[in-house]
C-alpha cells in the first residue's frame, strides 16, 4: 500500500513538499509525471527518462488494453517489465479518452460501452474491468473509473456525470478490496464548473476512504481563470494527509500556480507533444526552434539549463534538424522539455523546503518574456 508523508508546508500558501512511498520506489512530491501513454513516453527511451529525473510516469488503461492487450500484458509480467521501467507507474482509468473519443463511446449505469478506434470492435468498460485491467498491468497508482464531461456543460448533464462518476467509484473500490486491495486506487472528483457539485463529489469520495485522490475534468477547453477558481476550491477539500493529483495540466505557469494551491501530482502530454511542434521551455518562455532567427543561433536552448542537449547542441542545429524533420530532433527536443519540467518542480521542492515557495514563485513568473523569446 501507498504511504504519503508531507515534509515542508509553506507559511504563506498551501504549498507543500513531501515524499510518496510505493512498491516500485519514492516518489517526490510536488511531482510531474511524464505521459507514456502507449507504454512509452515518445522519443525518448526508459534511460533518457532517468537521466532527466523522471520519477514516475503515467501509462493510460483504454489504450494498452487495445493493444498490446491484456493477454500480452500477463505474459510479459505486467508494464513495468514489458518496458524495462523499474520505477513507479501510474495508469489512468480511460474515462478521458471516452470522453475525446466520446462519438464512439456510451455511457450508462453499467459503465462505457465503445467501439475501439483502431478496428472498430465493440468493448464494455465497467468500474470494474478498470480495476482488473490496471491490476493486470501492475500500476502502483490506478485511478477509478470516471465521466469527464466538455466545457461548457449545463448544471442537470454535470450531475448526472457526478452520480455515475460516484457510483463508478464504489464499484471499484469495493471491486479492488474484493481482490485484496493490492497496490493503489485514487478517487477522481468530477463536478464540472459548478463549485457545489465540486463539493459535492468530493464529500462522497471521501467517504469512500481512497489511499489518494485526484481533480478530473479541468483543462477541457475552459478558460484558464476558471480553471483556476475550480481548482482552487476543490483541493483545500480534500484529505490533508494523502496526494493530491490535478489530471492532466499543464503548463509550467499553471504547475506553479496548483502547487500554491496544495496539488503534490501532475500530468500533461505538453512536454513531449510540444517539443515533436518544436516549441521549446525555457525559463524566459517558450521558443518556437523553427523561427527563422535561429538558423545562425550558436547558442543552446537555453543558457541556464545543464540538460544533455542544452550541454551539446545549438539551437541552429535544432532548428535545422526540426526543419528537415529528422527523427533526431524529436527526441532532443523532448528531452530537453522533460528536463525542464523536471527540473521546474525539483526547483519548487527546493523552495518550499527553505519556506521561500512565494519568492520562487515571483521570480519565476518575472522572468517569464515571451514577446522578447518569440519575436
């Protein structure tokens, strides 16, 4: 089972720093956790994970359950040896990709009933086929089974989504007791933009006693304010003494922000989809390498980062080699964004070890200039 201890809170905000313990290592916390949701994160290798200080990744059920499949999953002895990752994993149940993937999906009581989108069979996902699935693949951390609805939605669609998502959570809990209650389930509060129903959700998945619980159904297309203000009532509702995971954000202004707000975990595909767009992290913004500025440019990436590729190539060979789409430019623009991001909460932890997270926190936004890195 997971253990969670907090180490450091600030004193004037509710950041905190602390350490996951699980099966499969300790986990820091603030953390980022890369997305490999095929069972590996693109372009980079389990080693060049390492070397950027990746300390859990994320692997998502829907997919890996289409393929490779649950029968090549048992054979191999689960994700973890399938892909040579000896550290911690965390799956997402699939409730977000029913919910992109939503003209081949249906929901009802039962759970998700969809048709895949590589060959076009018909699948049923109950809460507690998620679970089984994510026991057959030895995540440290599975999620429940959730309904993630669009922005914007109406109040009487919300709570329907609240009540299945509830009611989906029971299922599988009771699901994962059943079968011993190995490893780890976190609860996803859903609610929508609606505070109260936030509230609500909340209230119910802590009564089903969770080792950890997560923040659904932000970063769906709502404006970044309101982003905020969900996140910011949701979080300071839930258990103080277990990890508190926002899904699926975001940028390295929004992972600064949440962190002020008590979130330990994060995850987003920005990094690494970002960088195969060519648009780069630094800590004075983003770059887009294929600017034509940069074609004569011998410095790196940027001057304050001690990554692999910011150490050995400049950004006119970047540029050139994202220009020519050379396979080589997907990968060292993917390792330098995870280094970033990696380093952005090792930099947090550090801030809020010394009780200095709010000065981190101006400093970083003052050195934020976009208009001076992009024009």
């Amino acid at each position: 089972m997971l253990t969670f201890e907090i180490e450091k809170k600030s004193t004037d905000s509710r950041a905190r720093t602390g350490s996951i313990i699980t099966a499969h290592g300790e986990i820091p916390t603030p953390i980022f956790m890369p997305v490999g949701t095929l069972g590996s994160v693109k372009a980079v290798s389990v080693e060049e994970l390492k070397q950027c200080e990746a300390r859990i990744i994320l692997g998502n059920t829907y997919h890996l359950y289409l393929r490779p499949g649950c029968e090549v999953m048992t054979h191999m002895g689960g994700l973890h040896k399938f892909m040579n990752w000896d550290r911690p994993i965390l799956t997402d149940s699939g409730g977000f990709q029913f919910f992109s993937l939503a003209k081949l999906a249906k929901f009802s009581r039962e759970g998700v009933n969809f048709q895949s989108h590589i060959d076009g069979s018909r699948h049923l996902f109950t809460p507690e086929k998620a679970v089984d699935i994510q026991m057959v693949l030895g995540s440290d951390i599975m999620m429940s089974l959730d309904w993630c609805i669009p922005y914007p939605a109406n109040e009487k669609e919300t709570m329907a989504a609240l009540e299945k998502t509830t009611l989906w959570a029971r299922r599988g809990r009771d699901h994962w007791l059943e079968k011993g209650g190995v490893n780890n389930l976190f609860g996803i509060v859903q609610g929508g933009m609606y505070a109260h129903l936030r509230a609500l959700s909340a209230q119910q998945l802590i009564e089903l006693d969770f080792p950890g619980y997560a923040v659904g159904g932000l970063s769906v297309g709502e404006p970044t304010d309101l982003m905020y203000e969900m996140a910011d009532h949701t979080v300071p509702l839930l258990p103080h003494d277990k990890p508190r995971y926002v899904m699926g954000v975001g940028t390295p202004e929004n992972l600064v922000e949440m962190v002020g707000m008590g979130v330990d975990m994060f995850d987003c595909v920005m990094p690494s989809r970002n960088a195969r767009n060519g648009q780069l992290f630094t800590g004075r913004g983003t770059i887009n390498i294929s600017n034509a500025r940069f074609r004569m440019d011998e410095n790196p990436i940027d001057d304050a980062c001690n990554c692999y590729v910011c150490q050995n190539y400049s950004r006119a060979y970047l540029r050139h080699l994202y220009k020519t789409r050379e396979l080589l430019s997907y990968r060292l623009n993917t390792i330098h964004n995870l280094h970033y991001y990696l380093n952005l909460m090792e930099r947090i932890r550090q801030s809020i070890k010394a009780d200095q997270f709010s000065a981190f926190k101006k400093e970083f936004f003052s050195q934020l200039n976009h208009k001076e890195l992009n024009r």
